[in-house]
C-alpha cells in the first residue's frame, strides 16, 4: 500500500459542516472556513469527524465535502477525512478521500451493543484496504479504548499506524506504547485541555475543535507547550478554554452547536445543527458571548 513519508504533527483542526437555513451543505461557506483555518497556520485538517456531523452527512453530502476540502488543503496542509457511519459507507467513504488527495483517515468505531474483537479487527482491516492510505483508530468515550488485545490483531496491517484518543486514560497509552512502542503514531483528541499531561509524556500531536474560531489561542498554547511555559498554558486553559468546555458540556448536544454558535458571534457563517443535535439555549449563548467578549473574540 502507498504511504506518504510524514505523519501529522502540531496542531489538527477540525473544521465543522456550514449548513444554509434548510440545513443543506454550504459549500461556499465550508471554503471559506477551511481557508481560515489554513491561513492561521495549522498544519493538519480533518474534516467529515464528530465536528464535522459526519453522523448526519449522505453520500452526496461527503463526496461534496471532498472536492472541496481537496482543493483548499492541497499542497498545504496535511488533510484528513472520518470515515464511519456503516461497514460499506466506511469503505466508499475511505476510497473518497483517497481520491480528494487525503492522506489519511479517521475511523469512526462502529456503534454496536455486542461487537467482538474479530468483528471489529475485520472492520478496521476492510476500510483500511479500502482507504490505501493511512488510518487513524479513534478511540472515544462512548466506544471505550482499543484494547491492546484488538491492536495485536491489527499490528501487521501496514497503513493502520495511528490512535487518536478522545477517551483521556492516560494509563491505557502507558500501557499500549510500552507494549508497541513506536508502532502506533498517538494524537491527544482531547484537544487543548490535556495538552500539558500528554506533551510532558512525548504526545505533541494534538486537536482542536475550538481553532474553528480562536485558531490563534490554539496555537499560543502549542507555542508555550514548545518553550516549556506549562503555567502560562494552565492560565489560558483556567481562563478561557475550561469555561468554554464547561459551555460545551453544559447539555447533551452541545458539542458542535457550541463551536458553530462560537464561529456565528465572530462573524462566521456555520449555520445550525443536524438532528440529533441541538442549537445552544439563549441564555447558554449569552454565557458564550460575554466570554468571548472578555477575550476579544466576537466579531468587530
């Protein structure tokens, strides 16, 4: 299988999906943001993940995305798309991306009640055979960590050589790079926040949701990671980034609707959410606005 000779470093943003008012695909507007986001400096975009509502997207949906993001990212940034929802989309979704010039996958866990080891090990093979390219396993916390048990079973497959961790069990990435080593290239997908714990235990790589509208504040806190300054990140995190989580997680739902409601009152167009998602109450959206205006960051 062809694999390209560097794997994500820095900072990867995770660009959300602008709907129009009828909650179609706004292309001109995800153009728009996905060249912000590369103009600010980050080295990597995924596109179509969790922030992208990849639960929510169709065939159409997703091949649009992806003439798009593979024109904007092109020889500038590493690009990456998720890939999931089912068996088969996961397959045609990863053969896409291939196609837009991505350079690797992330692969949703598929959602099931009773999945076994083998019945998860053959999925990660077959989209991986799929994609060509590399793939990122995302480890979440609704589908818990990837047992080292399930990672013998796919440490001969070539191309499946990342983990991003969105579950935040530092012991569980112990315990697998003791057992792997270098085999498995780890990503902090728990984003700004976990930043100081992972990069003090050599994870550098790590995302951000919230660089959709304070590209700037993510990489102040990459950069202090660099000098070594972890005070000065735990004052940008007590401050501002923690408050925002705390928006974030204030009720289930949240998690996109926070960053597009963000994007809106700094002058972005993102539109609203898909179902099952839901837009941020008022008086949740008015919490947001006097944060964000306490650092500067609504729309002028």
């Amino acid at each position: 299988m062809s694999r390209p000779s560097q794997l994500p470093q820095g900072t990867i943003g995770f660009p959300v999906t602008p709907w129009t008012e009828n909650l179609d695909l706004d292309a001109q507007a995800l153009e728009a943001h996905a060249s912000r986001m590369l103009d600010s400096g980050l080295e990597a975009l995924s596109f179509c993940g969790s922030n992208g509502e990849l639960h929510s997207l169709t065939r159409s949906d997703y091949q649009r995305i992806c003439a798009v993001a593979g024109e904007i990212a092109a020889g500038r940034a590493y690009l990456i798309f998720g890939v999931g929802q089912s068996w088969q989309a996961a397959r045609a979704q990863a053969a896409m991306a291939r196609s837009a010039g991505a350079q690797a996958v992330l692969c949703i866990a598929p959602y099931m009640a009773d999945a076994s080891e083998p019945g998860l090990a053959k999925y990660y093979r077959d989209v991986a055979n799929a994609a060509e390219i590399d793939v990122i396993l995302y480890q979440t916390k609704w589908s818990g960590v990837l047992p080292l048990t399930l990672l013998e079973r796919l440490a001969d497959i070539e191309n499946i050589c990342m983990i991003k961790d969105e579950n935040g069990n530092l012991s569980h990435y112990l315990n697998v790079r003791r057992h792997f080593g270098t085999r498995f290239h780890w990503i902090n997908g728990m984003a700004e926040p976990f930043v100081p714990s992972y990069w003090k235990l050599g994870v550098e790589t790590f995302t951000s949701g919230l660089a959709c509208f304070m590209p700037q504040i993510t990489l102040r806190i990459r950069e202090l990671a660099r000098e070594g300054d972890f005070a000065g990140v735990n004052r940008i995190l007590d401050d501002l980034v923690i408050p925002m989580y705390e928006l974030r997680n204030r009720r289930p739902g949240y998690k996109v609707s926070m960053i597009k409601t963000a994007m809106s009152l700094a002058g972005m167009h993102a539109g609203s959410v898909r179902p099952p998602l839901i837009p941020m109450d008022p008086s949740d959206k008015e919490d947001l606005r006097v944060l964000m205006a306490r650092h500067g960051l609504l729309a002028e």
